[in-house]
C-alpha cells in the first residue's frame, strides 16, 4: 500500500467507545484477513483494510483512495462508508438497506467488518460485562442487537455457506440472544 504510512497513522487508538487499549490498525487488519478468506482479489483485500478510512481519518476521501490505490479500491470503501452526519439509527438503517444489493465485494466487507466488532464484542463482554455498551454511541445493547441481526438478514443470502458467516451468527445469538 504505497504511501499508505503518510495519512492512515492519524488515529493510532480507536475512540474509547470502541475496544480499549486495541491500536487502531488492528481491527482494519483483521478485516483483511477475514475478507482473504473469501476471496484473493488484492483490491478487495485493500479495500477491506482501508474500509475506516473515509470515515476516519482526516483529510482522507474517494480521490484520495483513487489516487493512491486504484479506482476501483475508492469505489468499494465508498460504498462501504457510513454518512457520519446522520444520526446512528439512520446511518445503521440505511447500512442494513445498502448490504442487500451491494455489489458482493461491498458484503464481503460488511461481514468482514461485522464479525471483527463481533469478536471484539465476544472478548470483552464476559470482562466488562453490561458495562461495555457504554463505550458505544449506542448504549443499548437491544438495539445494538438489533443492527448486527439486521446485517445478518441482509447477508444471508449471499454468505450462508461461508465460515465468517457462520461465526458472526454463532456471536450474535451468543451475546445477543
């Protein structure tokens, strides 16, 4: 990822609302490989790991991305990006409607995406307990519950037979019910 190192440093610890104490490029990196499970296509991989990047980093955009990756990388974390301007509930609406007739590069990062917050939810809860929501803009885990299930549905079809698939379901009814 040529020149990569000069703008995706900026936010090197995720917010505290996230998983404490975790560098930031961990949960990027993890949706990368994940997403390598599924496919070998290196843009797809890329794009996966760069997903946040739009979203979180300053000065990083859709030309941004064209210019340093390529234009079909910007185009799939476009698609990826949430609308930070919105409030929570419309932004995971609107991800929910968006997975469903996303290209299926788009929702194989959704899942990658999904899962590793899944995970990062899995080795926390059992520590923190209902304490953990509150690092969340959302602090209510039923509604909490109810984006990561509606991701599910809207995965479904696509990735049932996937393992990623079949290990972000067995997370939520794990700790969602």
């Amino acid at each position: 990822m040529r020149g990569g190192k000069t703008w995706y440093r900026k936010p090197l610890i995720l917010p505290p609302r996230y998983m404490k104490d975790r560098p930031y490029i961990v949960h990027p990196m993890e949706v990368g490989k994940i997403v390598s499970t599924m496919t070998q296509d290196e843009e797809i991989i890329s794009a996966a790991i760069l997903h946040d990047t739009i979203e979180d980093c300053e000065g990083v955009d859709a030309n941004v991305l064209k210019e340093m990756f390529s234009a079909r990388v910007a185009g799939i974390v476009s698609q990826e990006s949430e609308d930070k301007s919105k409030t929570w509930m419309e932004r995971k609406s609107a991800t929910i409607e968006r997975l469903k007739t996303a290209p299926i590069e788009v929702q194989m990062i959704g899942l990658a995406d999904k899962l590793s917050n899944m995970r990062d939810i899995d080795r926390d809860y059992p520590v923190c307990g209902e304490e953990l929501w509150n690092r969340f803009r959302m602090k209510d885990k039923a509604t909490i519950g109810w984006y990561y299930k509606g991701v599910r549905e809207a995965l479904r079809e696509a990735f049932a037979e996937t393992e990623a698939f079949t290990e972000y379901c067995s997370l939520i009814d794990k700790n969602f019910g």
